[in-house]
C-alpha cells in the first residue's frame, strides 16, 4: 500500500485551503467559516530583538547555538539553532531579526541598513 504522503489525493487536500476563498483573494489569506478573510501572518513573522547569550556548542563536528533573545515587550525567549540560522560571528547585544514560525525561533539574521 503507497504512502499517504505520496498519493495524489493527499497533496489535493493540503493544498487547498481550510474552507474556500473567493476567487480574487491574495494567497496568504485563508476564509474562516464565515467566509470573513483571515490572515495567515502571525504563524510566520521576523520581530525584531536583542541577542542577549549565545552559546556555542560541538555536536557530531557541527557547532549548533543556543541563543536568548529579549523582544521589545521585554518578553525573553530561547533557541537552539543550526549554523544556518545563526549570523556569523553574532554577539550579545547585538539587533536582531528573529524568524519566528508557530512562535518558535527558526532562524536570526541581521536587519539590513537602510540605503543612504
């Protein structure tokens, strides 16, 4: 028996939104119920934060990181993160974009400067 994964009929039903949209909405919106728009924004956004630790560590030749964050709010948050999520030579104190996915840390880079 094939895989759920693999058949055609499951990629049918994750690609369709939760209840329909009207034709001429923008892709990142999704109808509830009663077909009100509803954005899709807050389960991936970037926020802007402080570095406030980061850890580095070896494990299996590869150095992952554990970072502490401090948001605007002064709320606090804590990520292990690969070597691709994490800014070269990042340090505390240093500003921030937190990539945050299902309020999770996935990833930090730096802000990029405005063009003078």
């Amino acid at each position: 028996m094939p895989r759920l994964y693999t058949s055609r009929a499951f990629w049918k039903i994750v690609r369709r939104a939760p209840y329909p949209v009207k034709s001429g909405s923008n892709l990142d919106l999704t109808a509830d119920r009663d077909g009100r728009r509803v954005s899709s924004s807050p389960m991936l956004r970037e926020q802007e934060a402080v570095v406030l630790e980061v850890k580095p560590f070896l494990l299996h030749g590869v150095t992952y990181y554990d970072v502490s964050v401090a948001y605007q709010d002064r709320s606090v948050d804590h990520a292990r993160l690969g070597p691709e999520g994490v800014p070269e030579g990042l340090q505390p104190g240093e500003a921030v974009l937190a990539m945050r996915v299902a309020n999770m840390i996935v990833s930090l880079r730096r802000p990029t400067k405005p063009a003078t």
